[in-house]
C-alpha cells in the first residue's frame, strides 16, 4: 500500500503536468495566430513602403504609392484576420469542403460539383486584362504572406486539425461564385417550382397564385403590373386531405456525424451561403438639391445571413494613380477580392442589393431512348462527360461524373424523368472580373452606370451617388440577351427558337440618372417596368412593401441628411401587417368572441396598440406576425402537399413571396371551394389565433412575450457550437432585436443588415457605418465585437476610420 500511494501521486502529478503542457501549448498556438498590428515587416513583391494604421475598431487604414501595393497590403491584413472565412469561400464554390470537414459535406460538394466552378476560375484568370491579373497576383501575395507570418494557424484549423492550404489567384473569383451561390438559383430551383405549379393546376388558379403586380408594387419609374384575379372555382385535389403535410426536408443539418466542429461549420455554410433566406436588402439615394451641402447622399443596407465574422472587412485604402492622381476610397471590402465593394471616393458613393432579375434558365431536353444523346438545333449531340475527384477528410477520395450539354450543366430530372440542362450567368467567363475596381477612381454618376455595364459580378442594383448633387441607379453586372419568349418556366431549346445570344451591350442597359423626383430606392423587389423590364425579367423578386415604404418615408420629406436616412433605415413600423391587425380585431375580435374566450380579451390591448412597430418589447406585433404565419401555413397546406406530390422538384420557399397577394385575397374574400368541407374561413382564422397564442404563452405569460424575445440575435461563429464550454464566447450575445422581413430594418435572428452605410461624397466626415459583430475575426482580439452594439442600438458611428491606435509598416525587399 505504501508503494501504491508514491505511485499515484507520481501519475497525478505526471497528469497535471501533461495537462498544463496542452493548455499552455493551445493557448500558445491561438495567441500566436494573433495578426501583427504595430511594427515593421517585409513583403516580397512590395514596390514601396506601406503604412497600415487601425484605429480602436481595427478598422484599416492603408497607405500605399499605388494600387497594386494596396492591394498587396489588404491581401496581407485579410490574410492575417479573416483566412478561415476566405477558406469557407472559395471552398464553398469550388465543392471542396469535404476536404476540410469530411464525409459531412460530401452531398453538398456533389451538388455543387455540377458548376465546375474551379475550372471555370482559372479559365477567366487566365482571361483577365494584364492589369487585372497583376492586381489579383498582387492581393494572392498579400495574403499568403499574411498568413505565413502568423506565429500559428488560425485557430479554427487547430480545431479542425488541419493546414491551410496557401491562396490561388483563381481563388478571388471562386469567392465571387460564392456570391452568385448566395444571391441567384445554383440549380433553378424557383423555375422548377413554379413549373410543377403551371403544369399541375388550372390556368388561372397558376395566374392567380403568381401575379405579376401587386398593390404593394413601388417602381421607381412608376410602372404598375396586373394584380392577380381570384379564380372561379377551385379543384377538389387542392382542398382534399389526402396528402401529408409533413413534408421532409433534408440539408445538410440533418446528416448524423459525430465531427461536431464539422457538423458545426456546415450548418454555417448550409444556412449562410446556399439556402434562401427572406430577402431584405436596402438602397436608396436623395439628390444634392435636398440636402444642405449640395452633394447627393446614398443609404445602403446589405443584408445577408449574420456570422462571426462579419461578412465584410472596413478599410480605407489611399494610393496614387499612374499619373501621380491621389486616391482615398473607404467603405466594405470583401475578403477574398481586392477592391472596395461599397463606399466612398469623395466624388461617388455607392452601394447595392440583390437585383432578383432572370438570370438563368432551365432547360428541358430532349433525349435519345437510351439518353445518350440530346437533340440540339443541329441535331443530336453527345453530352461531355466530366469526372470530379473529391478528397474526404480521413477518407478515400471520392469520383462522381456530371454531363454537360451545349447549353450548360445537367441539373437533374423533371417529373417524367426527362433531364434538364441549366444556362446561367455565373457559367460564362464574362461572369466575374475586377471591372468593379473602376468605380474607386470614378468622379460622377454617369461614368459609375458605364462602369456598371462592364462588371462581372452577380447582378446589382447599383444606387450612386455623387459630389454634385446627382444620383442614378442600374444593374451592375452582366445582362443575358434571350430570344424566344423564355419566360419564367423552363422550355425546350432544341428547335432554336429559344436560346440566349450574347450579353446585353452597355448603351442599352436600364439606368435611370437624375429622376425629376430627386430620389431613387430599390429594396429587392421590381424596379422599374417597359423595356428596361424585359431585359431584367423576373428572377423572384420580394413583394414589394419594404420598397413602398422606404418611397412613402422619403417622400414625407423635402430635406435630408445622414441621420434622416439613418432614421428610415431603422424604421420598424409594420405598414404591411397592420392589415392583418385590422382584420384580427374587425372580424375575430367581436364583442362576442371575446365573452366566449377570456384569453383573447387578454390579449386585445396588445394587438390594438398604434401603430404596430416591430419594436423588441412589442406583445401585439409577435401576436400579429404570429397570426399570419399560422394563417399562411393552414391555407396553403394542402396546395403544398398536394404539388409536392405532383413534382419532388417543388419547393414551396422558392415562391412564398408571390403568394404574400393571393393568402390575402383569399383570406378576405374567403372563397367557397378552396378549403375542405370540414374547415370553414371563420374557423381557419380563430383556430390561427388560439395557435398563435398557445405558441407564445406555452412557458410564459402573455406580457412576457415580446418580439424581442422571440427575435434574439443569433450570430454566431461556424464553430463555436463544437467548442464545449468556451465556444459561446465565439459568439455575439443573444440581444432582442427591432424589425422583420416586411419593413426597412430587416432583423432575423442570424438575418439582418451585414452593413448600414449613409454617406454623402465629399462629405465623409460626416457618414455613417454599422456593422454587426466586428472587423476581428480571432476572439482575442483587441477590438473583437467593438461596433456590434451600435449596430444593435442603431447608434450613429463614424463612416471614417478614427484615431490610429495601432500602426503597421510594411516594408519591401
């Protein structure tokens, strides 16, 4: 016994010992992979010294004699703060994330496979102008370098137990095409849904379900669409009970794996990068002759799905131009490229949304018996055969083949087992190149909507701003020109006489520059109408209330400035379900009702409240947005099952937005014929209620349940979930959030406004910037999280970097 005891203390201490050697060799390797903020380093490639300066948010500052040194410079700083984010970007597109996360990702990186997004990069690297090569070669140095003078990997590779792979030039634009991914259908997913409606119900109940215009349209030019008309009659199979509907939904969430950090981080990539969030996106501009300074002024509020960190990366980049011009443009980069995304030059302001024009199309082919061959114009053709190697993580790599026809990539199959080809923007070279760069050095608006019309980028909605008082909008990016009435629905291109034919050329483009109402907005939904229309199409655009009552808040007033904009981009109040209050307390509400049901008369001073705001300590705006979802959910029910049933290719999120119109019809004029004999509207509508409330009460009192209870913010890290005990800190806290889908400030938990930039050029000092979580992406960073809360609070801050507090020097050799 006494020889045991010297024996376990000796093990206990030996214990202690290897456990204090691993916590001090991981605290060790996460402080290493801090970026270098002061001092002095040497760049190979550098022409000339840089001066790289943060202030207390990090947010950079860089000096540089010209513009490939800054773009070697902010490669470096991206490098050094955001590889891992770059990591998930180009791995995302290029259907290479199995290789980091294993078997998990494998599905997703078959799908994705299709696109050949990788070999598609190096064919455009290898088409871009001298100029545009050198800046990518450039940013490519910048960021190997920075990641190589990191004293450790990231910490997410420590996790993951992996090494970063160095970055390619083609990289940069394999980080576009994670944008196109986000912003457009990778696989024609609405088209193919809205397929399976048009050939499963009857003309007008389609026509009905898919309007074209709605009352809440706000075009700029004006311009109105037909609204839909209520059909006749209705067909028994859409009311009928005979379809389920529990319908499976299957992603990449719901694989089984034990890799926690893996599973962690897909969730991310599921959730943020493919899968279509509700849109929400944000411009508008106001021209000099309402504000005091003269100089126009540009609001922008991008939106997407909200992660640590943020999407975006602040800089200020300062150089001279060829012939010894200076340059100072501040605004968001997007770590990956290098060039500013949004901003400010002094001369231009600029920001985007998401166009939701038609920039693809589905294709239905037609095959030999054996499907083999596929009929073309000029006859039967083969398809090209194309195999992919995919490496697993701590696995076999994996071969899949994908066929290719003269009109794009192989999707899948229709309903009778016919296969479908996809034509899509994003396949061409012309799909990405750096004509973006071009607005840095731009002086007004005119020569902004000419530079819009040679990017390759996925389409915007460009709103501009400039010095003089001007403002104008159009869509940046590459506009297909299509012959034949293609449409929304997909055809068959074998005859010739639909096909695309090249691009639309510059002077055609849609543009609208110095409107006579001195103000311009855009908001994801249609834009304008007549021919610009048709060259946009309809991709699927959002209803069109956030756009209507941004114009209403800017129409209520003849002079501006930044905090005016300011105070429309934070506008929470719910003009678009204030309609479905009233009809809560018009015909649910009664004086008899309420005697028959004591917990309704609880909740009626909620719901009367004026006006609905979607504010965080808001009971009656939970209740009502609670309602109408119910509501929405009981009435198309069964028409989901039923085309589900019809078509595995439907997908009822792909076109929620156009049926936001006819649920309204439908539930005020409450047709005979649409729901089954069992349910009345009466009935649909209180049973809607009690769910509602139930659902918001089941743990809490009514008064306890708020909007921002329900509405926390949910932004995280992709892997801090796989991190016990100290992932959370990863992450942003879970504060109550103001706004919802249907107003300006757009707020979801983990979706929301990943910018809010207001600036007037010429005027910067005088700008203002959000943006949520921070510039840091390592969590022991001096400014991790500096700037969220502004961002949650809505508090002014600063459009301009702020006072140094940390100064680099990068130096050549």
């Amino acid at each position: 016994m006494n020889k045991i005891k010297p024996f376990l203390l000796g093990a206990v201490i030996l214990l202690v010992f290897i456990l204090a050697t691993a916590s001090a060799w991981i605290y060790s390797s996460i402080y290493n992979a801090m970026p270098q903020l002061d001092g002095n380093t040497a760049l190979y490639g550098l022409n000339a010294k840089v001066e790289i300066t943060r202030d207390e948010y990090g947010i950079a500052t860089i000096q540089a004699d010209s513009r490939l040194d800054a773009a070697m410079a902010l490669g470096f700083v991206h490098g050094q703060e955001r590889f891992f984010q770059m990591d998930l970007l180009r791995r995302n597109s290029a259907g290479e994330l199995s290789s980091l996360f294993g078997e998990v990702a494998l599905d997703y990186d078959k799908k994705i496979r299709v696109h050949r997004f990788r070999e598609r990069a190096r064919a455009i690297i290898n088409k871009l102008s001298k100029n545009e090569f050198e800046l990518i070669k450039a940013y490519t140095r910048g960021v190997n370098q920075g990641i190589q003078r990191l004293g450790a990997n990231p910490f997410e590779y420590l996790l993951l137990r992996q090494t970063p792979v160095l970055w390619q030039e083609e990289d940069t634009i394999l980080t576009v095409f994670s944008m196109y991914l986000d912003l457009q259908y990778a696989g024609g997913e609405r088209e193919l849904s809205l397929f399976a409606m048009q050939q499963s119900l009857p003309e007008d109940l389609f026509a009905f379900l898919t309007p074209k215009g709605t009352q809440w349209d706000a075009a700029i030019d004006g311009t109105q669409m037909p609204q839909a008309t209520m059909p006749t009659s209705f067909p028994a199979s859409i009311s009928s009970k005979e379809f389920s509907s529990d319908l499976v939904v299957s992603d990449l969430n719901n694989s089984q794996t034990s890799n926690k950090e893996a599973q962690a981080s897909l969730s991310f990539i599921s959730t943020q990068l493919t899968e279509q969030n509700f849109v929400g996106s944000n411009n508008w501009a106001v021209s000099g002759a309402l504000t005091k300074t003269g100089s126009a002024i540009v609001a922008n509020d991008m939106h997407l799905g909200l992660r640590v960190p943020n999407t975006w990366y602040r800089a200020s980049l300062e150089y001279k131009l060829p012939d010894g011009s200076p340059i100072k443009v501040t605004g968001a980069t997007l770590p990956g490229t290098p060039n500013v995304i949004v901003g400010s030059n002094g001369h231009i302001a600029w920001g985007f949304t998401n166009s939701y024009g038609d920039w693809s199309d589905v294709v239905l082919l037609k095959t030999n018996k054996d499907k083999s061959q596929y009929l073309t114009p000029s006859g039967f053709e083969d398809f090209t055969q194309r195999n992919h190697m995919i490496a697993v993580k701590d696995q076999k790599t994996v071969e899949i083949q994908t066929q290719e026809t003269v009109w794009g990539p192989v999707i899948g199959e229709d309903k009778n087992g016919n296969l479908l080809a996809y034509r899509w923007v994003a396949h061409d070279t012309n799909a990405v190149n750096l004509a973006h760069i071009k607005l840095e050095t731009a002086t007004n608006v005119e020569q902004a909507v000419k530079i819009a019309a040679s990017a390759g980028i996925p389409a915007q909605n460009l709103m501009v701003a400039d010095s003089q008082g001007d403002i104008a909008w159009t869509i940046m990016g590459q506009i297909p020109v299509k012959h034949g009435d293609i449409g929304e629905l997909p055809k068959d291109w074998s005859t010739g006489e639909f096909g695309w034919k090249g691009y639309l050329a510059p002077e055609d483009y849609p543009k609208v520059i110095s409107p006579a109402q001195r103000r311009l907005w855009t908001a994801n939904s249609r834009v304008v109408g007549g021919q610009m229309y048709q060259h946009i199409g309809n991709g699927g655009y959002a209803l069109g209330a956030r756009a209507q009552q941004i114009k209403t808040r800017l129409f209520e007033q003849q002079a501006f400035d930044e905090q005016a904009l300011l105070d429309i981009a934070l506008d929470t109040e719910a003009i678009y379900l204030s309609r479905w209050q009233e009809l809560l307390l018009d015909q649910i509400l009664t004086e008899p009702a309420l005697s028959a049901n004591p917990h309704w008369q609880a909740a009626l001073p909620f719901i009367s409240q004026q006006p609905l705001m979607a504010s965080v300590d808001s009971v009656g705006y939970r209740i009502v947005k609670a309602f109408k979802s119910k509501v929405k959910a009981q009435v198309f029910k069964q028409l989901e099952s039923y085309l589900s049933e019809q078509d595995k290719n439907f997908s009822l999120k792909t076109v929620r937005n156009s049926l936001e119109e006819p649920l309204w019809q439908l539930v005020t004029e409450q047709p005979v014929g649409y729901l089954a004999q069992d349910m009345s509207w009466q009935t649909l509508l209180t049973e809607s209620l009690d769910q509602a409330l139930n659902e918001i009460t089941e743990q809490q009192s009514l008064a306890d349940a708020t909007w921002g209870q329900h509405n926390a913010a949910e932004i995280k890290h992709p892997l801090s979930s796989a991190i016990p005990l100290f992932g959370g800190y990863l992450n942003m806290p879970a504060e109550p959030l103001p706004g919802d889908g249907f107003m300006p400030r757009v707020d979801g938990g983990s979706f929301g406004a990943s910018e809010r930039m207001i600036v007037s050029p010429g005027h910067e000092e005088s700008g203002i910037f959000h943006m949520p979580t921070s510039q840091a992406g390592h969590p022991w960073s001096p400014y991790f999280g500096k700037g969220h809360s502004d961002w949650v609070a809505g508090k002014p801050s600063p459009f301009l970097p702020g006072e140094t507090r940390y100064t680099l020097t990068l130096l050549p050799y």
